[in-house]
C-alpha cells in the first residue's frame, strides 16, 4: 500500500486509489485533464510519495499552473495537449462560467458537454495518449492512469494502448451514460472496484500476470 497525505481529491479518490497498488509496478500516476495539478487532484499526492506524475492538461494557463505548481520537482512532467486519435491541433472550448465552474473543468474538445453560454474557443495541439507515454517512456506495468476528459473519456482510453502499457488501476469521471466505457475497459481485462462520489469509476488490472523465470530473464531455455 502506498501511503500519501490527507486527500485532495473530489472524493477521496486519491486515498482509494493508493490502496490499490501494487508494489510490483512502476510508480507512475498518469492524469489526464490534470487542471492545475493540485485543486480537486487526484495525482498531487504521489508526487511527494516518490511517484513520476505525468500531468496531461490542454487549457493553457492551467498547464502553466500545473508547471509552476511543481517547478520544484524534477519528477513532474506537464504535456499541454488535449487526447485526439491524430497528432495536430483542434479547436478547444474553456468554460468561462466561473460562478458554476470555478477552475473550468468542464472544458472539452466537444462544445455540446460545456452548459454555459459563456464559451471560449483555444486551439491547442493533440496526440494519442500512447504518443505521450511512449514519450515518457512509460514502462508495460506502470501504477496509475486517471482520466477525466468531460466526453472524451472513451477516445482517452482508446488511444492509450492498454495492449502494451497497462495501469494498474485506472480511475475515469464516467457520467450518466458510464456502459460505453465499463465496456471497453472489461474487454481489455480490467475490473470495476467501485464508483466514487458518483462520478468516479475505479478499475484494476484483472489480467493474470506473467512471471518472468530467472532462466528466461537470462535468455536460457525456452
């Protein structure tokens, strides 16, 4: 179990998930729609665990925040990108209704998710979420991939190439419509602990593990 401080999280997401993960894992927390990297943060406290954050954001001026509030910490790396199938740049909508939506969360790449009227249009760049972690280097078994996209959960997950780089516990802020994701998720071998708040969905890796025998590692036998 990995011990972190007094949560951050919306809902305690922080403290579950540290008690998910197993020791055998790369300790890395990947946070997709990370914000400013410590309101509501779901990673901002594996940082001081020893964890490498990798701190996905597309809205400008909340990845500056994210970079300046860990400029301190050489372990954190902070990509201004919004997931997209393709390398490129796309039209991005910020929530300007700072009364209902303080820190602008529910900005998306889709207009139709934002309720508000008031609406800026960015255009910001877009990868794959495997371009980022090939990037980064991420290892096959790594311990954390948190995604909250506002509609784009589903196109986050597709891209982050769970066939070869698989988190031990994935967290996703799955809405009202949570099957599309539950489903995908479960074919690709991952389990549903619990939902948070009613808003977060918590998965673990349910695939068996391959062991690696001493002789295979040292390229003997077959």
């Amino acid at each position: 179990m990995v011990k972190i401080a007094a949560s951050r999280s919306q809902h305690g997401e922080d403290e579950f998930i540290a008690g998910l993960i197993p020791g055998d894992c790369e300790p890395l927390f990947v946070d997709v729609g990370a914000n400013d990297g410590v309101s509501w943060s779901n990673s901002y406290n594996f940082a001081a665990a020893g964890f490498r954050l990798l701190l996905v954001e597309p809205m400008p001026l909340y990845a500056a925040r994210c970079a300046l509030n860990h400029r301190d910490n050489p372990n954190v790396f902070v990509e201004p990108y919004a997931i997209s199938t393709e390398l490129g740049t796309a039209s991005f909508y910020v929530n300007l209704d700072a009364d209902h939506d303080l820190l602008a969360m529910r900005s998306s790449l889709r207009r139709e998710v934002i309720p508000s009227d008031a609406v800026s249009e960015v255009m910001v760049p877009t990868a794959p979420l495997s371009f980022l972690l090939a990037k980064h280097r991420a290892a096959e078994r790594y311990a954390v991939l948190s995604v909250d996209a506002e509609g784009m959960d589903l196109q986050v997950l597709e891209t982050a190439d769970l066939d070869r780089r698989r988190p031990q516990v994935i967290c996703v802020e799955n809405g009202l419509d949570d099957a599309p994701v539950r489903t995908f998720l479960a074919g690709k071998g991952y389990r549903l602990i619990t939902k948070l708040g009613e808003v977060n969905d918590i998965f673990v890796d349910d695939r068996p593990r391959r062991r690696t025998w001493p002789w295979a590692r040292r390229g003997l036998g077959s």
